[in-house]
C-alpha cells in the first residue's frame, strides 16, 4: 500500500495516524553521521559513549535495532541511499564511483512534489554532492550547525523543506584532543589490546560525542521552527574504520545506527526489530509525503513500521563490496536473516586491506605498528591479524549465537541446508543485479608479502 498517496488524497486515519493534507507535508531533517557503526552509541547498549542527545532524540521517537547499508564505503554507500539502488544497478560500486547520468536521485522527486531540499557538508560522495539539484548546497566540513542556523535566519521559503546534513564525524582523521581515557576504553575481543589501539579509540569516540552535540543543535533548530510537524532521522552510512568494519561485510561494517522521529506519528520512545535498508529510507519519505515513488527501485517503503513498530518488513538483507582504489581490493557479496549470515569472498587468493593497515596514519590507523608488535610475541594477536588478512571462501555465522561473528560454520553439515540455500540465493541476486564481480584495481595476492610488510607508519599522502 503506498501509505504516501493516501495521506494527501484521503482525510481519514490509516492504523490510527492521523492523514495528512497537502499543506501539512511534513518537513525533513536528515542528520548523517560518517563511519559511525550502530554499536557506538550508548541506544545501542555502549557504555563507553557519550550521546546524550541521541539518547533524548531516541525517547522521542522510533529506534531501529537491525538497520543496515548497501555497501560499508562512502560513495556506494550513498549512492544507494539516494537512488534507492543498489551499486550494481546504480553504478557506483567501487568507492570514489558515482552513479551513471541516467540513474534518477530521489531527494528531485521530493523537489517535483513542491519542496525545497536543501543539502549541507556529506550528503553524497564529493562531486556527486553537486550533481543531486539541491535547492542550496555548501560543503562545511565544520560547525554545521551553524550553516543550518544561518539558513533558518535567512529563508523565506513557504515550500516543505528536506534538509540533509552531513557531518564528517567520525571518519579519520580523527580529533588530537580526544576527552576520554584509554584506561576507560572497551575494546572488541577481536582486537589486539594496546595502548595505543586505546589511544585512538578515544579520538573516534571523542568525535562522535562531538557529532553528537552538532546533531542535538540541528535538531533543537529543527523543532523551534517546525514544531511537531517535521521527521527527524539519524543515521550514518556504515560502520568505522576499524579492523572488521568499514570495507567488510560484518555487522561491524553493515550494520548502522537508524532513529527516526515524527511527533504524533511515529509512538515515542519505542523499538523495532524490523530489518530495513539505506535502500529504503528514500521511497519512505517519499511514500509518506506523496511523492512519486519508481517501481523499479530495490528500496522499499516502510512507513507500515514506523505506524506500526512490531510490523515485519524485509526477510533478508544483501550486501555488496567491490573495494577501494588501491588501497582495499577484495570483492565480497553476502545475505543475512535474522539469525545467519552467509559471506562469499570471491577472491580469497587476494590479501583484505585497507588504507588503516596500508598507510597507518597519525589519528587514524598508526596503532597497527602496535598489532604487528603484540604478534611477535602473541599468538592470539597473532591469530587475529591472520584473520584479517586472509579470508576464506566462504563464511557462515549463527548472529544470534554469535553476534561479532568469530565462528565460522561454512563446514558445520548440521547447517549444510541452510547454508546452500542462502549460497544459492546470493548467487540469484547477484545475477539479477547485473553484478559483473568486477576487480578494481591491482589485488595484492597472498602468495607475495602483504601490505605493509616491513614498513612503519606512513605519513605520506
């Protein structure tokens, strides 16, 4: 049911949501963090986090428990969000590729339904920013806030407005002056503990309680000026970099945080278990708002859960990974339900990397000259530096039993069932997807040194 074209032709309630008309559209405001995984956050159970405004938003409105990306690096990543695609479809599958010319981008759809969408900091991936039509556009990398405030003072537009804001936060660099302890940190059990993988933490933590503070002034602005007649949504476009997230088909990388907000609408300080994509979030509003809405998108609506929180919506979740210039070059696809996760690593003859473990950079990935050092001398740092070079085949993980996916059952035969049916179900989308398995770039293969071997920390650009 496209819950958008009855709210503005109707006059009646849909599961006791009041319908809206056409002068009551609601106003948009999306906050987008940048490389933020869902389990940073303290909604999602972290108590090492500062997010006191993502708390208070959150009681305001709908938290989503299982949202997911389309592909864990930038520019894929949001591409998809903003076609309503997925990479293979769109075009844009390696990072730092865009879209093909003809491939529509949503938030004009919204434009042709009488809004103003106006777009601040990173919305899209570089140039893509200037080729989505935006009302208005200006890259600030800082004090966002201040642009969206300074935009208010200025408007006399009468139009519903769509306002995307794109923090930085908390992609690398990170912050030199971090405010918390490395003695207070909690790290992952897959990663090497040392003092200076804590130091780091700090930074990305520090960053993201300063999107934090950027998200919760947006935010006030957003409700002085509205009142309750605006949809908030915070999200960020995959997980951090960090060994096991960005670039990798884990929770740690696909799995995001997702918190929407609609006074009156959407029940307050509820969650759901729905699984939902980046794919989706675009044909919501635009179901919800009226606009039209293509038939030949992979995203779907899902204004069903945000009316009704215990509604199911997607089965399975795919996700695609094609690589990133030359720095990361290993293609991976992947399915997961509720409870298992399949992996195809379609070249496990390549090494994984990416620029953390290549460059090693000040506030960014120099702790890994402290992973190879613990390795010397420890063969569990050993052991988890191995599993991030090299990958199997294939992968298969119990979520539920094993949430950081560390037990790999491809050979368990008591899964053998199930394993082979979501084996074929990848090899199905992947066809219908058009996905030609392209290799971007030179891989770096396993029978050669990997990358990075015998080098210390690379400040060059």
């Amino acid at each position: 049911m496209n819950f958008g074209t009855k709210l503005l032709t109707t006059g009646t309630a849909i599961v006791g949501v009041t319908i809206l008309n056409a002068q009551t559209k609601p106003n948009i405001v999306f906050y987008i963090g940048d490389d933020h995984g869902m389990l940073d956050a303290s909604i999602y159970g972290s108590t090492d986090i500062r997010t006191p405004n993502l708390d208070r938003i959150a009681k305001l409105g709908m938290t989503f428990d299982r949202a997911f990306i389309a592909s864990p690096a930038c520019a894929p990543s949001r591409a998809a969000l903003l076609t309503g695609k997925m990479p293979a479809r769109n075009g844009a599958e390696a990072n730092h590729t865009y879209p093909n010319p003809e491939i529509t981008v949503l938030p004009r759809l919204l434009q042709q339904n009488g809004y103003e969408v106006i777009g601040y900091g990173k919305v899209a991936h570089d140039k893509m920013n200037f080729t989505l039509g935006f009302d208005a556009y200006s890259a600030p990398r800082v004090n966002l806030a201040d642009s969206v405030k300074m935009y208010f003072g200025r408007t006399q537009s009468t139009k519903p407005l769509c306002l995307c804001v794109g923090d930085h936060r908390p992609h690398v660099p990170w912050t030199n002056n971090p405010t918390y302890l490395p003695k207070d940190v909690t790290l992952p059990s897959y990663f090497i503990d040392t003092y200076e993988t804590r130091v780091h933490r700090t930074m990305y933590y520090t960053d993201i309680t300063g999107l934090d503070d950027e998200m919760g002034q947006v935010f006030d602005m957003a409700k002085a000026r509205f009142g309750d007649n605006f949809i908030f949504i915070y999200s960020a476009d995959h997980g951090a970099q960090w060994p096991f997230g960005k670039w990798n088909l884990y929770d740690a990388g696909i799995r995001v945080p997702l918190v929407m907000v609609w006074p009156k609408h959407i029940e307050a300080n509820c969650r759901t278990n729905a699984m939902v994509q980046w794919t989706d979030i675009f044909p919501t509003l635009l179901d919800i708002t009226g606009s039209t809405l293509p038939g030949d998108l992979d995203g779907k609506s899902f204004a069903k859960v945000l009316y009704n929180k215990n509604k199911p919506f997607r089965q399975y979740i795919f996700t695609t990974h094609s690589g990133d210039g030359n720095m990361n070059i290993y293609p991976i696809r992947s399915v997961r339900s509720e409870k298992y996760k399949y992996i195809l690593n379609l070249h496990p003859e390549f090494y994984h990397s990416n620029h953390s473990d290549i460059q090693r950079r000040p506030n960014a990935g120099a702790y890994w000259d402290s992973w190879d050092s613990a390795a010397e001398t420890n063969e569990k740092a050993k052991q988890i530096i191995a599993r991030y070079y090299q990958r199997p085949a294939e992968e298969f993980y119990d979520i539920i039993a094993d949430p950081t996916e560390q037990n790999n059952l491809i050979n368990n035969l008591g899964l053998a069932q199930e394993i082979d049916k979501m084996r074929q179900m990848v090899k199905v989308w992947m066809k219908a997807q058009g996905d030609k398995e392209t290799v971007y770039n030179t891989p770096y293969y396993l029978y050669e040194n990997r990358p990075n071997m015998g080098k210390k920390s690379n400040n060059d650009e």
